[in-house]
C-alpha cells in the first residue's frame, strides 16, 4: 500500500515552495586567485612531483556569472567562468631537496551547477564544476615541463564558499575549490589520467574577489 501521508507530507512541502515568490537573479564576479597544484611523474622506476606552491607558484583571475533562480532564502542555477592562471612548476625527484623549475600560463574556462542559502546580507554556497578546460597559452621551453602551447587539460571538480557583506547589490565574496584534471592532450595526443607515467594533477584554490548583482 502506498504510505498516503509520505505522499501528502511531499506535496504539501512543494506547495509551500510554489506558494513562494520565485525570483531570477544574476551575479557577476572578478577574482583573484591563488593555489597550489601536484602531479607526479614515474619514469625509470623514479618518481617525480611537479608541484607548485600556495600563494607563490599558482595564480590567476576570472570573471564569471552565476544566474540563478531564488525561492526564499534558497538559491539555485548555473555559472559559468573564463580567466587566465599561471603556474610556477618545480619538479623534483621524491626524497630529493631540489629540482627544475618552468613556468606554464593557461586560459581557463568553468562550467557548473549553483546552489546558495541566503542568510540575511550575506550567503553560503556550494558548487559543482563537469566542465573545467586549460588551454596552455605559455609553455616554457624545459626537458622538464610536459606541456607545450596549444596543450588542453580536462577536469572536473567542486567548490564551496560565502558572499559577504551586500551594500547597494555589491559584496565581496571568498571560497575554495578543488579541481581534478582527467584528460590531457599533447602534441594533439589524447591521454586518459592517471595513465603509467603521470597522476591527475589535483588543484587547490582559494578565489577572492567582488559580486555585482543584478
């Protein structure tokens, strides 16, 4: 048998939203942003880690969009972000005290899903990213750096963070992603990772910048 109060219990709450006003906003956004990113390397039985360090070897800026629908203090939609990031590299073989540095710069492009909860002037929210592409704009010419212009990466990844302080639809926002590079292609090869000779690269983010909303 059906349980008929589950269902009137469900229907009663979609009521309640429906019975909200729905309103459609826009967020615009400029960061900043610093980070870090790793990954290794295993060739002849020898690993290596290609990593750069916070706040020194990843930083960058973007300017996004999050267009979203709110019901109350919920908020939900989609973003939508390009910008530029640079990284300085040092790869290393693990155990050892130094290695070779090279510098890459990538143009970047987000897209993801949007969730908010509106807490008075300010807001929590959450995100969601199935489409993260690199393009490598500036490879340095090093034995050590795998990358070369033209190089894509694909990744996916996650990020959460707060918008604080609205005065005249301006605020300041801050928050943290996580990004995981799955594809990257090479000299126009496709290559899956990890794979037998590198890991994902795995990066970490924290953005800083103001909102304009509309």
């Amino acid at each position: 048998m059906p349980d008929l109060l589950s269902y009137f219990r469900l229907g009663t709450i979609f009521l309640i939203f429906l019975s909200r006003p729905i309103l459609a906003s826009v967020d615009i956004y400029l960061g900043l942003q610093v980070g870090s990113q790793l990954m290794r390397e295993s060739i002849s039985g020898e690993t290596y880690n290609h990593q750069s360090s916070f706040f020194i070897g990843h930083w960058g800026y973007g300017l996004g969009a999050r267009a979203k629908l709110e019901m109350g203090k919920i908020g939900v939609g989609i973003i939508g972000e390009a910008g530029w990031i640079g990284n300085i590299f040092e790869r290393r073989l693990s155990g050892s005290s130094s290695g070779s540095v090279y510098r890459d710069g990538f143009n970047r492009t987000i897209g993801g899903a949007h969730v908010s909860i509106n807490t008075g002037p300010s807001s929590i929210f959450f995100e969601y990213y199935p489409w993260v592409q690199n393009t490598v704009n500036y490879g340095e010419e090093k034995s050590a750096n795998p990358f070369r212009k033209n190089d894509t990466l694909k990744a996916t990844g996650f990020g959460a963070g707060f918008v604080f302080g609205f005065n005249n639809n301006l605020a300041s926002q801050l928050f943290y992603r996580r990004i995981q590079y799955r594809t990257v292609t090479m000299n126009k090869v496709a290559v899956t990772l990890p794979n037998d000779q590198y890991t994902s690269p795995t990066l970490d983010e924290v953005t800083m910048g103001f909102v304009l909303k509309f």
